[in-house]
C-alpha cells in the first residue's frame, strides 16, 4: 500500500476522531452533572486524563517507541474507545462516580500519551516517503483537521444536546473512534521493523542538541500558559458586564476562523521564513491582541484581535513541528513530538491552576493585558538570546534522500 493511501486512511481517521471529540465535548459535563449533581464532577474526567500525559515522559518513554505501524494505532484506538466507552455505560446504568469519572480520565490519557505522539510519527515518516518537508505538510493537514473541529464540532453538538440526546453523543464519538481503528486496520504495513537496538532516548537527551526545538517550546509554552487570560479572562468579562458568554464565543468563533486560514498558510510561509523568527512573531502578535482585548474590550475589537491570533497561531505552532520533522528521524522524532505534547499539556495545566487566583487579583481586562505583554516578551527575549538558533532556523532544511522511487518534486499532501 502506497504512503499517499495509508495518509489518506490515517488522516480520515484523525479527521473523524477529532470532530467526534470536539460534538461531544458539549454533552460530557451535561451528563455528568445530570447524573452526579456535582458540578466539580464536571472536569474530572478531562483533569484525569491530563495526568498520564504529563508524566509520560517517565512511564511512556519505550513504550511510545512501539507505535510505529497503522496496526498499532489501531489497537490504541480500541483502546481509546473502550474507556470513552466507561462514561456512557455508566450513565445508561445510573452507575456513574467520582471513582468512575477518574477511572475512564486516567486510562484514557495513558492510550492518548502513546497514541497522539504515535500517530503524528507514523504521519511524519510517511512524509518522508513522499518528498522533502511532506512530513510538516502532512501534520499541518493533520492540524487543519483538528481545526475545522474545533469550529463546527461545537455547534452541532450543541443541536444534538438542545434535541435531548447527550447520552446518544456520546456512544456517536466511542462508534466513531472504532471506525477509525477500522481504517487503520485496513493498512498492511506502513514501517519496517524496528531495529532491535534502538535506543529510546528521553526528552531532554533529544532536545539538548536541537537549541532551536527548545526555544520553540519555550515560545509555545509561555503562549500555553498564558492562554487562560483569552479563554478565562473573556468569560469572566462577559459575565461582569452581563454579557454571559457572548465575548467567549465571539472570540473562540473569530479564533477558529482564522486559525483555518493560518493553517493553509503555514506550510508556504515556512518554506520561505527562518522558523524561528516566525514563530516568535506569531505569539508577539497573539500576546499584542490579548493587549489590544484588555484595552479596548468591545464586541469588534475582541472578534478582529481573535481572528488575528488565530492566523499567526496556527503558523507558529506549525512552525515548532517544522522544527521537529526537519531535524529528526526515527526515535528522536517521536520523543520529541511526545514531549511537544508534554510541554503544550503541562503549560496549559499550570496556567488554568494559577489563573483563577489571577483573575481575582487582578481582573479580566488587566489579566489580558499582562499575559499578553508577557507573552509577547517572552517570545522576543527567547530571540534575542539565541542569536546561533537564529542562524540556524534561517538555514534551508537538509534535503532527505527520496525513497521508493519518490523525489523532491512530488506534489505537496497540504494543496
């Protein structure tokens, strides 16, 4: 089977997990708390599943490493399926729990630990097969599809929900990830096998040598970390201004919206950018519309400075992986790509701990303000400290010999 086939099957798979998620997500704390009465109940399974992720890099570190076919990906989806599976039955059984919910959050984030970092390896080395730098164009394909979630899953699930039928949503996205085990089981082989002495380096061990993958973290990182003053800060400000969440979906519509744009962009911006330099000025950019929405917090202001970020987001996150796939193969490449996850996740974590505490100091408009300002700060230092990455993000990326029969020239997977 040809790697352009085994993309096409993975990335429908992706596609289809990814809106299923983002349809059900509107149903998930409706039925918790329908069934607990416990509106704390609401966000544990979601704080659960974060845990495993955030301690992969100790526990999942060989493990990972074994996902490098379609036919493993698949039995990580059953296993995927199986704990989205726990919430539904339990409810159907008037069965659900605290214990419960913690169960289903921790077994689920053990699979998507292996599995998020595995299937994006498996899509980067079928890049390699297609040509120079097809790996970022597939895994910004992969984006783009998380993307158009992001921004249709909600209103649909929000049309099944009003129609009574939550729990229905639900079993939709446990089906749905099945289906995609099912089109990753039609691949018959995607790699040859793993050499039996191949090491399996830790995170820091693959990034240490790569100056430009770590002050790519670092700017994504801040940026994560700093996100609880867009989503937060705009939530609470509506809610203070008797605008219940008209400002939160304005700017996550906007954002959405752009984000889609920027996708399409990313991969012909980065053949012809330094890397890193795009990177820092797609989160100065971010931070300076979070300025500009603490500043001057209207309707307009908010939903123009959204779609703004959205733009430049999706480029520079683009451009961390673009870092990644040019400057690795192999088992250096799916550490990095598990620890790319293990710094978005982490970041985010601890942002959403402090920021209540933030909001309460300091306020909605004033929060945005300064997790901008810092933001944008941050990505410019890590610039201005780093003039040996930047030379180094300047250069073209080393061609890749072509393999099996394929050569540079192919056509990009992203048109």
């Amino acid at each position: 089977m040809g790697p352009r086939r085994v993309a096409v099957l993975l990335l429908s798979g992706i596609a289809l997990t990814d809106l299923a998620f983002r349809v059900a997500q509107v149903a998930v704390p409706l039925v918790v708390l329908a069934e607990t009465g416990s509106a704390a109940a609401t966000g544990l399974a979601a704080g659960a599943t974060g845990i495993p992720v955030l301690l992969s890099p100790w526990w999942a570190r060989r493990a990972r490493q074994r996902v490098r076919t379609a036919r493993r990906v698949a039995l990580l989806y059953v296993g995927e399926a199986a704990a989205l599976a726990v919430v539904p039955a339990a409810a159907a059984l008037h069965g659900l729990t605290w214990p419960v919910l913690l169960v289903s959050g921790l077994a689920l984030g053990c699979v998507e630990a292996l599995s998020g970092p595995g299937r994006n390896g498996l899509l980067a080395d079928l890049g390699d097969r297609l040509g120079e730098d097809r790996a970022l164009g597939l895994l910004t394909v992969r984006d783009f599809f998380r993307r158009v979630g992001m921004v249709t899953g909600p209103a649909l699930g929000g049309v099944v929900v009003a129609a009574g039928g939550g729990l229905v949503l639900l079993w939709a996205e446990v089906a749905a990830v099945l289906v995609s085990a099912a089109l990753a089981s039609l691949v018959r082989a995607t790699a040859g096998p793993a050499p039996r002495n191949e090491p399996a380096p830790t995170i820091w061990h693959a990034v240490r040598t790569r100056p430009d993958v770590l002050a790519g973290w670092v700017t994504r990182g801040t940026g994560c970390a700093m996100w609880f003053g867009f989503t937060l800060g705009l939530s609470l400000l509506g809610a203070e201004r008797g605008r219940d969440g008209i400002y939160l979906a304005t700017a996550m519509t906007a954002y959405g919206v752009g984000s889609l744009v920027g996708t399409t962009l990313a991969v012909p911006l980065l053949r012809r950018l330094p890397v890193l330099p795009t990177i820092v000025a797609a989160w100065t950019v971010t931070g300076a519309a979070w300025v500009a929405m603490g500043l001057w917090s209207t309707q307009v202001v908010i939903a123009l400075a959204s779609v703004a970020a959205g733009v430049v987001v999706s480029v520079g996150n683009a451009g961390v992986t673009a870092q990644i796939t040019r400057a690795s193969v192999g088992a250096d490449r799916r550490t990095l790509l598990a620890g790319q996850s293990v710094v978005v996740n982490a970041s985010s974590s601890g942002g959403l701990l402090v920021g209540g505490a933030v909001l309460a100091l300091l306020g909605p408009e004033h929060t945005l303000v300064v997790t901008g300002a810092l933001t944008a700060v941050v990505s410019v230092g890590v610039l201005a400290t780093s003039p040996g990455v930047r030379r180094a993000s300047a250069a073209p990326a080393a061609p890749r010999p072509a393999r099996r029969g394929r050569t540079a020239s192919a056509p990009s997977p992203s048109a």
